[in-house]
C-alpha cells in the first residue's frame, strides 16, 4: 500500500455527511470583472447570521472563511491604484455577514495591503475582527533585529491597531539557514515571544512553502516556541499531488496530518490555487456540472477545504463583491463534504488534473517585480488557460494547428504587453527564490520562449 492510498484514506475520516453550496472563483484583474458580472447575475443574497465558526486554542469563534487581502480590487479607470472605497465596502459587508477574520502581509499590494486594510477596519470595533499579519523579512536589508522590528512596528502603525491577533513568519521552508538568519540569529524569535506574553501579539505562528525537512524542524520547534497555528496550502490537489507537480513541494496531507498530530489548528491558503480549480478544461467543468447542476466548480475546492475539523479559516483573496458574496454562501453555513464527494475529487477530478501538466502559478505575484520588466505571473497564466481550453498549437500536422497558432499569439499580445513577454527574461533568477511552488522560472519562460519563436516562424 502506498503513501496516496494512506492519506486518501486518512482524509476521508475527516469528513462527514452533506449536499451542496454554492460559491465561485476568486478571479484577478480588471480584464475578468464583464465576465464575473455575467456568470453572477442570478447571484443569491448570502444570509446573514449563518457563518460556520471554528474555535481557536483559546476558544475564540473564528469564521470558516477568511478575507485575504491580498488581490484587493482597483480602481476602474486606474488599475494601479487601491479602490479604498470598495475595499471599505466589501469589508463592511464580510463582517456584517460573519467573517471576522482579515489577513495581509507588508508586502503584499505593492506594500499597500495593510494600509488598506487598517482603513477599511478602523472602522469597526476592534472586537469585531481579527487581523493577521506578517514578518515578511525576505530581503537580506531585513534580516537585522533593528530591520524586523521596524518592520512589526509599521505593521501595527498601518493596521491602526495597538495589538496583532495573528502574527506569522512569513513562507519559511527554504532553509533552516535561511530561518536562522530571518529568526533566532538576530534574536527575533525571542522578542516576538515577549510580544505574544505582552499581549501585542495574541497568537503565533508560521505559513509554510518548501521543504519537507524544514517543516519538520521548526514545527519541531513547537515544544519551544508553542505555535498557535500553523497556515498551510490545501486543497484537493496539493492533499495527495503537490510533490508529483513539483518534487520541491510537500503534499498537504503530510501537512496536515503532522499538524494534527500535535493539536495545532491550520489556516488555509490557496483553496482554489490562484483561481486554478475555478478554471479546469472544460471537459472537466461538464463532468462537475453533470453531476450537481446547481453547484459551480468552484464551490468544490472551498468545500473541501473547509470540511477538516482542523482548519480554523480558509482565506480566499476576494477581488469583486461578487466573489465575496459566492464564498459566504458557501460558509454560512457549511455543507461538509461526503466521503463519496471527497473520493470522486481524488480519484476523479485531482488525478486527470495532473496529467494536463500545467504551469503551477498561481498569480500570488511573489515573483514581482522582474528587474526586466517580465510579466511572469501573466505569461504562465496565458499559457495554461490556452492549454486547458484547447487552443495550444500542437503538431504543424494538426488540421486546428493553424486557427491555434493565430489565436495564440494574439491573445498573447492582448494578455500581456510585447515588451514584457518571455523573450526579454535574462535568466537573472532573481524571481525564483521567491516562488510559493518553487516553479523554475527562468526555465519555464525559455521553455514559452522557443515556442512561441518557432510559432511566429511557422505560419
């Protein structure tokens, strides 16, 4: 028997009996909102006072679904600037429907997501919400104690709030050097600790991307530093794939279930991963459709996600009203899933999403800004959304080839700008390191290179 069949098995466990409810993708960018505004025109009102709670090591109620501000919407007639009025009011209308959980990172928006989201929740009672935040000390001129403290300290200036409820060391999993270096060298784990015993920080803990070996050594470190929670990638693809998709990834069902083992909650992130279970081949989406005509693909993964007892919130990155309101319908309340409904997206969905072979972004921008212009989250999304609805140009043989090739290259230059495609990446690999899915950049983008070359040089 092999480590699939043992955490499949395991997974099932975990979920209960229920039907459906219905949410939608967490789409990015202006050039998505006709669409979303399309498919959600007979959008049903989420109710209100129906939020599915799960409880935190102190007994606080924490809603199911999380507000992760990190794909805040933008202005119609300026898409580089903060929509501070929108945001206000989408995060209004999460509370008033339930969700009390708010997650951000200094880094996050282009350094504007705590800002915005210290406007948007200023005005609210600060009980009415938690904040979570993050040391996001990547960069070398970060690493010192002054540096990381400084960086706290601002956090708490822009959030506008004199306590943090949550507080994260942000994507550890490179390297026990690397952790060192960002942590316990320069004596930031120590102040943190103090911190959390000072009331300044309620809760303590990590969000993971990496290796297994690190995982395994700083949630060791759990009989030293007592983490409240861990936040970890789940979804039900990564449960039993993650490491078949990229060998430097871990499965979320080793993550999970070595969490459980100690009793420390999770927070979830990339439920949908970057709004990839939202956009499955379409062959896919009709199986799903077929089965339940009143759920969209969606609703599946938010599901999943939401079912294990050990999950605290799921966070989803809400762009538009719209998503925010699909994503309370399915929390308020939560419908688990059946065993039945987990073995079918295991067996059925999950594994023939591994054979397509895609690019494993998903849009998080970790990699942004390329020093040369390259929009890399663009190009990869171009690029599996064309592979996944059948418009790749294949063999020069094919009788489609020709129809494919054309509608390629210009949805390309529609999609991302000529300038900042993949023939101008270097190779400089400064974006690699950054990458949540360890994805290797700058070979990926030759490999789109060479053939989208050989496309424009065989008409």
């Amino acid at each position: 028997m092999n480590h699939k069949d043992i955490s499949r098995r395991s997974f099932l466990k975990l979920f209960g009996a229920g039907t459906a409810a219905t949410v939608i993708a967490s789409c990015t960018g202006k050039k998505q909102e006709s669409k979303a505004t399309e498919e959600y025109k007979q959008q049903v009102e989420p109710p209100t006072g129906k939020m599915t709670y799960r409880k935190n090591q102190k007994g606080e109620e924490v809603s199911l679904l999380g507000y992760g501000m990190m794909r805040l919407p933008t202005k119609v007639d300026n898409d580089k600037e903060f929509d501070q009025d929108m945001i206000n009011r989408q995060t209004d209308y999460a509370i008033e429907h339930g969700v009390n959980y708010f997650d951000t990172s200094p880094v996050y928006c282009q350094g504007l997501s705590e800002k915005c989201t210290g406007i948007a929740l200023s005005r609210h009672k600060r009980n009415e919400y938690f904040v979570a935040t993050k040391l996001s000390n990547f960069h070398p001129s970060t690493h010192s104690r002054e540096a990381s403290i400084a960086m706290y300290q601002n956090s708490l200036k822009q959030l506008q709030v004199d306590y943090i409820d949550y507080y994260l060391l942000h994507a550890i999993g490179g390297s026990m050097d690397e952790f060192n270096k960002r942590y316990v060298n320069n004596g930031m784990m120590d102040y943190l600790l103090k911190e959390r015993e000072a009331g300044r920080i309620r809760n303590l803990g990590f969000s993971f991307h990496g290796q297994k070996e690190v995982f395994n050594q700083v949630l060791a470190l759990h009989s030293l530093y007592h983490w409240d929670f861990i936040q970890i990638e789940l979804n039900y693809l990564d449960w039993d794939y993650a490491d078949e998709i990229n060998s430097r990834n871990v499965d979320a069902s080793y993550l999970y279930e070595e969490t459980q083992k100690l009793n420390i909650p999770v927070v979830i992130m990339e439920p949908l991963l970057g709004g990839r279970l939202a956009n499955l081949p379409k062959y896919l989406v009709n199986e799903l459709k077929q089965r339940d005509p009143e759920r969209s693909v969606a609703s599946w993964a938010f599901r999943y996600a939401g079912t294990p007892e050990g999950v605290l919130t799921v966070l989803s990155g809400m762009t538009f009203m719209e998503h925010l309101k699909d994503n309370l319908l399915s929390y308020c309340p939560l419908v688990p899933l059946t065993q039945e409904e987990t073995e079918y997206l295991h067996t059925d969905i999950a594994k023939r999403i591994v054979g397509l072979e895609n690019i494993p972004c998903n849009d998080c921008k970790y990699c942004m800004p390329c020093p040369y212009g390259v929009d890399i989250p663009g190009i990869f999304v171009h690029y599996n959304k064309c592979k996944n609805e059948g418009m790749l140009p294949r063999d020069a043989g094919d009788p489609e080839y020709r129809s494919n090739r054309r509608k390629y290259l210009i949805s390309l230059d529609r999609s991302v700008p000529r300038n900042r495609q993949a023939d101008h990446c270097i190779g400089c690999g400064q974006c690699e390191p950054h990458c949540p899915q360890n994805i290797r950049i700058p070979r990926e983008l030759q490999k789109l290179d060479k053939m989208i070359e050989e496309l424009k040089q065989n008409p």
